[in-house]
C-alpha cells in the first residue's frame, strides 16, 4: 500500500464512520446516537455501557446521569463535564472520586463541596435546595425510574 490509497482510505472510513449514527448492542435506548452497549437511555451521543442516562455525550460506564459530557463510571451527576467516579455531582467539572459536590471543579476525593468549599452534610442540601428555588438556578435532577 502506498502513502496515497492509505491517505483515500483512511478519508474512506472517516465519512463512512462520521455519517453513522448506529447503535451497537444497545438495549431499549431512544433517540440515542453512536451508543455502544448502553441501557435504558434517551438523548446520549457516543455513550459507552451506559444506564439509564439522558442526554449525556461520550461518556463511559455511567448510570442515571443527565447532561454530561466525558464523564466515566458515574452515578446520579447532572451537568457534569469530564468528571471520574462521582456520584451526586451537579456542574461539576475534572472532579475525581467525588459524591455530593456542586459547582466543584477539579477537586479530588471531596464529598460536600460547593465551589470548592467544604460543607456539613445538612448545610451543603439546604444551600443547593436554595440555589435551586432561586430564579434562574440549577435544573432540579430527574427522579429515579
């Protein structure tokens, strides 16, 4: 092969691969798009092993999460953006082994956060539950199914 039929080849399956919108493997999924193996999910683009997720894009091992983008094996996160093994994490961004963080960005093995600073358990619910009811404040997270 020489470096022009690679070079018409490899043009060849990028088209090919960036006109398709197929599922792989996926399980009762809606309105999902380049998914691979995903569960139960509506909205997600180029998803891996998902659960149960709405409107996430590329992310990988995810379950119940909404809106996020590259997030990886997270539960519950609403609005995350490149975030590693959270759980509850709302707008959060580059957190790592995170749970109940809000508005946190890079933060690592952190639980009540908002900003970046720390907060008692019943004082981190009552400030998000303020920042929630405020005009213009953060999307209340679905339900459980």
């Amino acid at each position: 092969m020489d470096r022009a039929t690679f070079e018409r080849r490899l043009a060849e399956l990028t088209r090919a691969h960036d006109s398709s919108r197929d599922n792989v493997g996926c399980i009762q999924c809606d309105a999902c798009e380049r998914c691979i193996e995903c569960t139960f999910c509506v909205g997600c683009r180029s998803s891996r092993r998902c659960r149960y997720c709405t409107q996430c894009d590329g992310c990988v091992g995810c379950t119940q999460c909404r809106g996020c983008v590259e997030c990886t094996d997270c539960q519950h996160c609403v609005d995350a953006r490149k975030c590693l093994r959270g759980a509850y994490l709302e707008r959060c961004s580059g957190c790592s082994d995170c749970t109940y963080c809000f508005g946190c960005v890079g933060l690592v093995g952190k639980d009540f956060h908002i900003l970046n600073e720390p907060y008692e358990r019943s004082a981190y619910f009552a400030m998000v539950e303020k920042l929630r009811k405020e005009p213009g404040g953060a999307r209340q997270p679905e339900a459980r199914r």
